[in-house]
C-alpha cells in the first residue's frame, strides 16, 4: 500500500511540474551556445600499476578486485600480528588495508614525482555531444598544476570549435580547479562559470582527520547507519539507543578510545605516508584547520616535504581563502557566476556536533557559501526569520534552508535528496539551463532556487517541514511501539 500511495503521488507530482521538465529537455535539444568545458570530480582520470611480469591494473579509483584483495589480506595480518605476538592489531590491520589499496598511488615528496611502475591516462579532447568538453585529470594534483593543464584543454576547445569563449563547470574538487584556472589565468576565456557541489573551501571529516581530531556524533551515526542499512528495524534499534543515550555511551567508552589509541596512530601513519603525499587533498582541508594539519600530519617531516608544503601553502594563500575575492572579480569583469548545491543526505559522522545539513560528503552551508542550515533531519523552528533581504524570499518550503547569507543568494540553487556524487539526466539538464541561459533564481518557477530529486527528476521542492520531535518520553514510548510492533509482525510472518 505504501509503494502504491508513493507511485500516485510521484505522478501527481511529476504531471504538475511537468513543465520544468520539458524546459530542461527543450535546452538539452539546442546546440545554440557555446562550448561548455566540464571538469571532473575527483577519481578522474584513471591511474594503472604494472608489475614485474608487465601485467597492468586499476590502481585509482579503487575497484572491487583491490578492494576484495586488500580486505581478505586483514586476515593474514592479524594472524601474523597474533603469532608474532605484535599487539599492534588495529594498527597493523587498518595500516596495511589502507597501504594495499592506496600505497601505489603516493606521490614523492615533491608532491609531483608518482612512483615507478604507476602511470596515469594521457589528456585528450574529450567531446561528449551537446557541444560538452570533459576535462579528465589526475586528482592527486595541486589545483594549480592542474589548473595549467586546464588552460592547455581549453585552449585546444577553443581551436576545434573556432569559439573564442567557453562555459565553465566544475564539478566537486573540480571546483577547486576551476577557481585556480580563474586565478591564474583570468577569465578572458569563459563566458560563465558555473561551480556544482563545490568542495573548494573544504570538507568538514577530511579536516578533521588531517588534523588527527576526529570523533563520532550520535545523531550523525545513527542517520548515517540507517540511511546505508535501510531497514525499518535497524533504524528503530538505533534511533532508541540514541535517544536512551545508550550510543553516545557506547561511543564514549568504546569507540572513542579506539579512536584515540590505534585507530588514531594507523590513520596518522597513512595520511602521512600516503594520503598527505596527494596535493589536492590538502585543499579538502579547510582554512581555519590548515596550519594545525600541516603541523599534525608532518611534525618534524617538514624540512623532508618543503616543496609539497610549498606548493598547497600556495594555493590556500593565495585561492583558497581568496576564493570571494576571485569571484567577485570575475563578476565585476561581466561575467555570470553560479552555484548548485545538494542537501537533506547523512554525512559521515566524524566530527563533535557532526549531525550537519549536507548532501553526504560536503556541508551544504560550505559548498553553497554561506548559507544558514538547520540539522540534517530538522527544519527551522516556526519563529525563525529570514537573516538578510527580506524584500525577496530566500527560505526554502521545506524551512531548512536560509539562502539569504549566501556570498551568491541570486544565483546559489539547492537540490534535495541527491547525493555528492550522484548525477542523472535531469540534474545535467538543469546544469545545461542554468549555464547557457545566464538565469537566476527567479528567472524561471520552474527552476526556483529550491528543487528536489524525485525519481531521477529534478523537480521545484515541495513544501513541507521535519515533523518536530515529541519529548523524550513520548519518542522513547513511540519507537519501542514501533519496534514491538515490527516484532510482533515477524513472528507472524514465520507462521504463515
């Protein structure tokens, strides 16, 4: 009966915004425009490994074989570790998972150099219909090297296309590129400059991580637990564990610990090896944490990776905390800068209050900079007010969004229930819509600054606020209904 109501209401909700629809599709279907160069997220190019025999495999982005490989080898270092008697277990386990899954891929300290034996797919001018150029790279760079490479790749554009300007999008770390390539090389060849899911002022778990102070957030672990279970009564179990205060518990006394004591020195080891060696994850890092992960990471190593360290302070002094400034400039120079974020998915629960809005890699309030979020999962209490510019409404209809403190409020769009890394023809359709078209959030209702991924369509979001949370005692009492409920039905199920 559920799937039954869910279908007729999705219909419903399709056929009333069936316009938004056509209007994307219409855009998709005229070639009218200039060229758009779109750059990659992260895992771009593809990195290869070839062994002593000449056998070539996929080192990056890690595939199911490694990953299967790297797993089963936990087995044997921990019956190792146990006969040697090293009780180092936790280290040696997770040290030696991340080393057989990522070891390959460090860079030399020069943060340049790879290691022998590695190689990287060659850039070619990638077109992949509707006048889109697909830059591909290698995300273990700087920005700023790749950010060279850019301008090579929009130059040969440029040439096969006879157009002497561009439309810009970066997608995810590929923002971080597109911003040193505005940097660096100005803006004389784009026309406008579109940034999706933007990573480039951080992520909140990288930084905590790189800075060796990471912890788990209840509410964050149990909304990230059920949304990856996806089971009714797992997401029961936990949410009365949190609620009883029966998880922070176990997190204080077990988890956390853990984390403090081998979890910690393994995963300090391999930033530190491995991770830290990868330029561009250092601009995951974000600016009011970057000195103390310098610090954490390299401690007395400084002098032996001066020239990576050169190369990231460059780029987090002069793009990264510079980033409005580079855009406003662009701006002022005439052209049309936008944003698109995504919200409402679990984040990665590392971090003290780490239950942020986000859309599961990047805190939306981050990527949309500067916008006023409520907690993933909540809406604005009823008396909340608008912060800035109340001669235009910038809230969005489900009350969990203040658009209003964004650096862009006019050209910032947010898309609900659509993963970081998530993508289907309708949301490059609006991305086609918004970059071609130069429109802002009120150009057109059916691509308000508000929308939603329903079914693969990106369509206006509906309004509709978080049910707020019963007292303690009424939420407790509700969930062990709920559970003994899905016991009692269990049961049954078994007799019939």
């Amino acid at each position: 009966m559920k799937k039954i109501i869910s279908i007729i209401l999705s219909a419903v909700i399709l056929l009333s915004c069936c316009t938004g629809i056509i209007t994307y599709a219409a855009q998709n279907d005229t070639y009218n425009h200039l060229p758009q160069v779109y750059i990659e997220g992260f895992e771009s190019k593809r990195v290869y490994y070839k062994d002593d025999e000449n056998k070539t495999s996929l080192l990056y982005p890690i595939d199911s074989g490694r990953m299967s490989t790297a797993t089963s080898n936990i087995k044997n270092t921990l019956a190792n570790s146990i006969k040697s008697f090293d009780f180092r277990l936790v280290y040696n386990c997770v040290y030696g998972w991340m080393d057989e899954l990522l070891g390959d891929t460090k860079l030399e300290p020069d943060g340049i150099t790879m290691q022998p034996n590695v190689t990287v797919d060659a850039t070619e001018l990638k077109y992949s219909g509707d006048g889109k150029y697909v830059f591909k790279y290698d995300s273990r760079l700087d920005p700023v090297d790749l950010a060279k490479e850019l301008d090579e790749f929009i130059g040969w554009v440029k040439e096969d296309t006879g157009s002497e300007k561009v439309e810009l999008v970066g997608s995810s770390f590929g923002s971080s590129v597109e911003l040193a390539y505005i940097s660096e090389y100005g803006a004389d060849s784009l026309d406008s400059i579109l940034f999706c899911v933007p990573s480039m002022e951080g992520i909140n778990f990288v930084s905590q991580l790189f800075k060796g102070d990471f912890h788990f957030d209840s509410d964050a672990v149990e909304a990230f637990a059920s949304n990856a279970v996806g089971n009714d009564a797992v997401t029961t179990i936990l949410q009365l564990l949190n609620e009883s205060g029966i998880l922070r518990l176990l997190i204080d006394t077990s988890v956390e610990p853990l984390l403090k004591v081998a979890l910690k020195n393994a995963l300090h080891d391999a930033i530190h090896d491995i991770l830290a060696t990868h330029p561009a994850m250092w601009a995951f890092v974000k600016a009011e944490y970057f000195e103390d992960a310098l610090n954490y990471v390299f401690g007395n190593d400084r002098d032996t990776y001066s020239k990576l360290i050169e190369k990231v302070t460059y780029y987090h002094n002069n793009i990264k905390i510079k980033d409005r400034e580079i855009l406003k400039k662009a701006i002022a120079d005439g052209h049309h800068v936008s944003i698109i974020c995504k919200y409402n998915m679990p984040p990665f629960p590392f971090t003290y209050e780490g239950n942020f809005m986000g859309d599961g890699f990047v805190e939306t309030t981050v990527a949309s900079l500067g916008a006023t979020c409520a907690k993933n999962g909540e809406s604005f209490a009823d008396n909340y007010k608008q912060k800035l510019y109340p001669e235009k409404n910038y809230m969005s209809p489900d009350w969990c969004i203040d658009a209003s403190t964004c650096f862009l409020p006019d050209n910032t769009w947010f898309v609900k229930d659509l993963a970081h890394g998530e993508k289907n023809d309708s949301y490059y359709g609006m991305i086609n819509y918004i970059i071609y078209n130069d429109i802002d959030v009120f150009t057109d209702p059916n691509c308000p600054q508000f929308l939603q991924n329903v079914y693969g369509y990106i369509l206006p979001t509906q309004d509709g606020k978080f049910a707020p949370k019963d007292n303690f005692i009424q939420h407790i009492i509700k969930l062990l209904k709920n559970l003994f409920t899905m016991i009692v039905e269990k049961i049954k199920s078994l007799f019939n």
